[in-house]
C-alpha cells in the first residue's frame, strides 16, 4: 500500500460516493489507486472551478462532504473559487490537491504553487501530508472538521513522493482527537432560558432562518417550532426554504433584494431569533441599528459570527437543531394572533401590487422573467431542487420562486457566477430520482457552459433555463440606477446561439419568447427526465 | 486602546502565517507580535498587541479561538501585563566623531546602565531590557543628545500568571554619527541589528 492507496481506502472508510476532479501529473498516483475502489465514482469535470461546485451541490443535498481532487499548480489554483465559495456558504468539502514532490516544495518547480498559502483565508483547515504514515489520521480530521461546527473546506495539498511513498501500517482512526477544536453544540441552558422568557413576553416575535438552518439539519425542527408556538418566519437568500413559501407563517426573504413585507416584519418585529444567519450587509441594510428597537437573539454555531455585525441581547451558541430542539421543549406560546394578521395584511398588498404589475405591457418577443419562474417553480415536482445562479436570475428566483418540499439552492455569501449547472450536476448526481433546475443568465451559463460535456458524458439529466437577455443585467441594472444609463462592458454581444450548444452536446433545446407558450414550454422543459436547455428571452431593460 | 493576546499555538510550520494572515486579512493592525517556544516543544507562544476599539478586540479574540491550530488564547490589558523592551543600539563613528560620540553615549550608557558591546572598530552596541515607560524616556534623551530622528520601535511583554514564557527577541535602533558639529542621528530604519 502507498499513500495514494491509503487516502483511496480513507475515502472509501468515509463512505466517499462521488470524487469530483480533475487529473493532472501531480495527482496521478491518487487516480491510479481509485480505479480499485469499487464504490467510489469519479466525475471528470470540464473545468476545477465546477469541481468545487458540484461537490458542493452534492453536500448540500446530502449533508455529507463533498469530495474534489485536482492536480497541483494551475489545477489546485483552479479550484479556489470553488472553494471560496464553499467557504463563503459554509459548505463542507474536503479537497484533495496534487503537489510536486515534497523535495522540490518551494523551489518553483514545473506546476508548482503554494496553494495551502493560497487558500488559507478560504478554507477552515488545511494539511499539507509530510508523511504517508499521517494519511489516516490527516483524513479523518479533515473529514470532522469539514463536517461538524461551521461547515466548511479542509484542503489536503498531497506532493506526489508521499502519494507513492510506502505505508507500513493503515489503522484508520474511529474518532479524533483536537483538544483545539470543540465546537460547541449544545446551547447554553441559561441563555436559553433567557430566550424562553424573553419570548413569552414578545408581542411581536420573529424568525429569521440563514443557511444554518439547512447545514445543522434543522429546517424541519425550526418549521415545527414556528408552527407550534406561532412565530412568524422570514428567511435571508441562504435560508430561503426553511419554510414552505407558500406556509402562512411564512413572510418571505429579507434584505435588499427581499420582499418589502419581510423587511416590514424586521422592522416592527420585537424581538427577532437570528437562526444560522450572518447578519450580513445584503440582508440587514443597517446590522449596527438592527437591535436598537428589539431583542435580537443571535443562534450561530460559530461564536466569532455572533456580535461581528450587530450586538445582539442575546448571544446563543450552539447548532440551531439542537438549540430549537431544546427551545420546543418549553411551553412559550406568545400571543402573537395580531401580529401575525398584520403581517398578513402585509403580504397581501404586496400581492395586490405584484397582481397590478402583472397586467403591464409586456415587450413582444420575450417574457416577463417573474412570470418565467413563478410559472416554472410551481410546475416543478414538490420536492424538485432549484439551482439560482448569480445575478438578476438569482433576484428573481428569490422573490418568486416557490419552494414546496423542494430545495432552493444559490451562493448568497460568494455569489459566484457559473455556480448553477455545476452545482445541479452535483445534485441530481446526489438523488437521480430528484428534479433538478438549474435557472441563470446568459453570462453566468457561458461560464459553465462546458459542464454540458460532463452532463453527457456521466448522463446526468439537468434541466437549465437560461434567461437571455445579452447582457449582463445585474451590472447593467445597476449603471443604469447609480451611473444614469452610462453603461460600461455589460454587452454580450457574441453569445452563442444556445440552440446549436443544445445540438452539440445532444440536448433538447426549446425557446420561449412569448408568454402565450409559457406553460406548454414549461410542460416540455420538465416532462421527462432528460437534459434540456430552455432559452427563455426577456428584455435587458427588466430590472430585478 | 491597546489589548495584549497570549496565544497558545501548534509548534508547526505555517502556523504564524495563518495567525499573521487572519489579522491580514480582518484588518486588524498588529502592534508588536513575539513568537517562541514554550517548555512544551510541541507548543508555541505568540504575544500580539493590537490597538482597536472594543468590537475589534472581541474579533480579534473570537477569530484567533476559531483557528484550528490555536490552542487557547488569553487577554490582557497592559497594565495587567509585565511589559519589557529589549533595545538593541548600534552606534557608529569615524575617527573625526568618536570622542564626541564615545562621550555622548557614556553619559546614557551610565544613566541607563546600558551593556556595551564593541565587536568592530567603527561602531559599538548598547543592549538593553527596558520598561516602556524608560524606553521613552531614553529616546527623548537619546533626541536632545543626538539629534534624532525616527526610532524603531517593537515592544516584547512577557505575561504574569506564574507562568514564564521564553521570546525571541529582535530590535535595533541604529545611530550613525554625521559630522563632528552634529555628532549622530538616528536613522530612519536603517537596517535591524539582530540580537
């Protein structure tokens, strides 16, 4: 046995389903040992950036670890977007980087590049394996600290001696020690007594979900607490599907981009339990104010998130299913019927005015990019998972997409453009048996665009619904509300046309550019369990 | 408002990066930073003062706690600290300057009760530990004597809590003597002496 034989065997020990890479001299050994582990699959992707987004598709449906291994030098730089963007979205990842031989390190040798250096503020560890002996120690820490805490990317940079250095002895370990990292769990009980006591007095009780409330497992938990105890529940961009949209108690996505009523319900809330959510600039306009009127409960699993962009009066660490569940436990029950109703009324004239938008003229030729996805997402299957890309699709996807049973995955903390058919690849890998939309721009698909070539090759049927409309809307938005119209490298100008990109990667392609055929193009875009890209043409001058 | 962290840390390689790299990357500004090894080889001390007001200084905490390789970090404000600098001034003359160098640094050496050192024939050492406070006053004595400019400056505190902990320590100030009408200056950063 070598190294690269030991960390396969690791991998195998750690139930590794998918390794989603990219080969290179460096990493060589690694994919030479991995032709004998049956149970491992291996996905070549077109690009090491994907390869950081497919996995994290994958651990994010799953909630196991996703699993890269890439070469050394430009693959390994290759794959740092994928893994800022796992680490900005605290997605747990573990990615394998092949390194020129441990004797040469650091003398600037062929496809050499310090990516431990690289990444150290975009990854919660990383390894650089000095002896083969290490491996499964190495591992299965990286495996834990990936996975438990704040989720995130533990990167193993592994030379290419150690992967063929010889093993005496393979003893994986089944648990580990870090006297260094303990993550706290459980909540503090005084704390959440503090909370219990502070919620059976609030009037206007409020929740609000972030991307925690998906990685601890705790969406079911929150949405049985909010039901029992009749707390209202709004959600920033990562959280968005912690609730039902179309739950009652459910007043939609907050911040910016969010919906008025929601941001209306922050405001006049009480008393808010900050769940799993950073308090970050795009959901909380003013995070330094927020508390000013309301008891802010902040629950995070990492304590440094708690108080770095607002104080809270209460400070709770600990993982928010545990926390909930420990929080059920007690009879609070605030008075909440009036509050509840206001915030119903709220919604409604959001309803109304959204009604009113919709009898507007439509441009002839394209679509109302609103209608588009309320459209698509209410005909998607229950439990379909809804990939955002970046950029006015994820806006729109935000605010009107409806999520049932179904997932809403984006990357609202990196907001990485290429992100969605990557990270719907790893889905639909993840559960076959699940619907699986990817929905972006025509910029961010071109981003991504060679990913079609691993969707065909590994017959990994995702549909994708790109939103045409030849510019870089996010951007063009933008100049044209702060720079008055003055609008500077937005223009695409020398896209491709997406049918004959169909054709080549031998995918059905439909077109929709007339809402008349919407909902018989939808029908088709999702009638069978087959790739298909949708062209879905609006005007450049919708704003998000 | 200064804040002194004692941060216990993995004895590895790239671990000072990772905690340099945080207060990098956080915009955290690092005063003085004094790493070494502890009795326990496996483990190394890290003394970081940093100025910030009170968020930043809990930032700086719960950042440093989150580090895999720290092992457990503690605060101090200064007065709680036993704080020392270590001076380390190197002097050099020509033979037109040396009386009125050799007689200007005897008076300081005598009033601080400075180490000199000579292991050249145009330059000496003064090596000294120092409180804060004296330091300063050296150095505005040290301005009035020889005209001085800028003064490096890095402060080295060893923490109380009965425990001792061994820093490697580099300072230098470097004097150079320019004619015999202005005897010596200090030079702005002129190359460390490494002690």
């Amino acid at each position: 046995m070598n190294g690269a034989d030991a960390i396969v065997k690791c991998l195998e020990l750690e139930n590794v389903e998918y390794v989603f890479g990219y080969p290179g001299v460096a990493i060589c050994p690694f994919y030479n040992s991995i032709l004998n582990a049956a149970n491992i699959k291996t996905v070549l992707v077109r690009h090491e950036q994907h390869a950081g987004h497919a996995a994290s598709g994958y651990a994010r449906l799953t909630g196991k670890v996703g699993v890269v291994a890439v070469t050394s030098g430009p693959g390994a730089t290759n794959v740092i977007t994928g893994i800022a963007t796992a680490y900005a979205d605290s997605i747990p990842l573990v990615v394998i980087t092949g390194q020129v031989d441990s004797r040469l390190m650091g003398s600037d040798v062929f496809q050499e590049a310090d990516i431990s250096g690289a990444c150290e503020s975009f990854v919660k560890y990383s390894y650089i394996v000095r002896n083969a002996e290490d491996i499964p120690r190495i591992v299965k820490e990286a495996f834990y600290i990936a996975s438990t805490g704040r989720k995130g990317p533990v990167l193993i940079d592994f030379p290419i001696d150690i992967q063929n250095q010889k093993v005496n002895k393979f003893e994986y370990p089944d648990s580990v020690s870090m006297p260094s990292y303990k993550p706290t769990v459980k909540g503090n009980t005084k704390q959440i007594d503090k909370v219990v006591r502070e919620l059976k007095k609030a009037k206007r009780p409020l929740i609000c979900t972030g991307g925690g409330a998906h990685l601890s497992g705790a969406a079911n938990v929150i949405r049985a607490f909010a039901e029992k105890h009749r707390i209202p529940v709004v959600s920033t961009m990562m959280g968005l599907g912690t609730m039902p949209t179309e739950h009652p108690m459910f007043f939609g996505m907050v911040g910016n981009n969010g919906q008025a009523y929601g941001n209306r319900a922050m405001n006049q809330a009480d008393m808010i339990l900050m769940a799993g959510a950073r308090v970050a600039d795009r959901s909380i306009a003013r995070p330094d104010e927020i508390s000013m009127n309301k008891i802010l409960v902040h629950i995070d699993v990492d304590p440094a998130e708690i108080g770095k962009n607002a104080g809270p009066t209460i400070p709770l660490v600990g993982d928010l299913k545990n926390v909930f569940t420990e929080l059920d436990k007690e009879d609070i029950r605030p008075a909440t019927q009036e509050w509840l109703d206001c915030l119903a009324g709220y919604r409604k004239e959001a309803e109304e005015a959204k009604k009113a938008k919709a009898d507007l003229v439509i441009t002839p030729g394209t679509v109302d990019p609103t209608h588009f996805i309320h459209a698509l997402s209410d005909a998607m299957d229950k439990n379909a998972v809804y990939v955002a890309d970046v950029g006015q699709n994820q806006l729109w996807s935000c605010a009107n997409c409806i999520i049932r049973e179904g997932r809403f995955f984006t990357t609202g903390g990196m907001g990485c453009m290429g992100y969605s058919v990557p990270a719907a690849m790893g889905a639909k890998l993840a559960e076959p048996d699940r619907q699986v939309v990817a929905v972006c721009g025509d910029g961010a698909f071109q981003m991504c665009m060679m990913e079609l070539g691993t969707m065909r090759q590994y017959n990994v049927p995702v549909k994708i619904a790109v939103i045409r409309n030849n510019v870089l809307g996010l951007v063009r938005q933008y100049q044209h509300f702060t720079y008055k119209d003055r609008f500077s490298v937005i223009d695409l100008t020398g896209s491709p046309e997406l049918e004959a990109i169909a054709a080549a990667y031998g995918m059905k392609f439909l077109y929709l550019n007339d809402e008349a055929k919407m909902d018989e193009t939808i029908k088709a875009f999702l009638e069978n369990d087959e790739s298909v890209l949708l062209q879905c043409d609006v005007d450049p001058n919708e704003v998000a | 408002m200064k804040r002194i962290y004692n941060v216990l840390v993995k004895n590895q390689s790239g671990v000072l990066c990772k905690v340099s790299g945080l207060f990098w990357r956080r915009c955290f500004n690092i005063d003085s930073l004094a790493v070494g090894e502890t009795e326990d080889n496996a483990i190394s001390n890290m003394t970081i003062v940093s100025t910030g007001d009170d968020h930043t200084q809990e930032q700086i905490e719960k950042q440093l706690n989150k580090k895999i390789d720290v092992i457990k970090v503690k605060t101090f404000d200064e007065k709680e600290a036993v704080c020392r600098e270590l001076m380390l001034i190197k002097v050099k003359y020509t033979r037109d300057n040396r009386r009125d160098i050799i007689d200007n640094c005897a008076v300081i050496s005598c009033v601080f009760h400075f180490d000199q050192h000579q292991f050249a024939a145009d330059r000496f050492f003064f090596v000294k530990s120092l409180d804060l406070d004296y330091v300063n006053l050296f150095i505005q004595l040290f301005f009035n004597l020889l005209l001085g400019m800028v003064v490096p400056r890095a402060h080295n505190r060893h923490i109380g809590n009965g425990v001792v902990f061994r820093f490697a320590y580099r300072q230098g100030i470097n004097v150079e003597a320019a004619s015999p009408e202005q005897p010596g200056y200090f030079t702005e950063n002129t190359g460390l002496v490494f002690y």
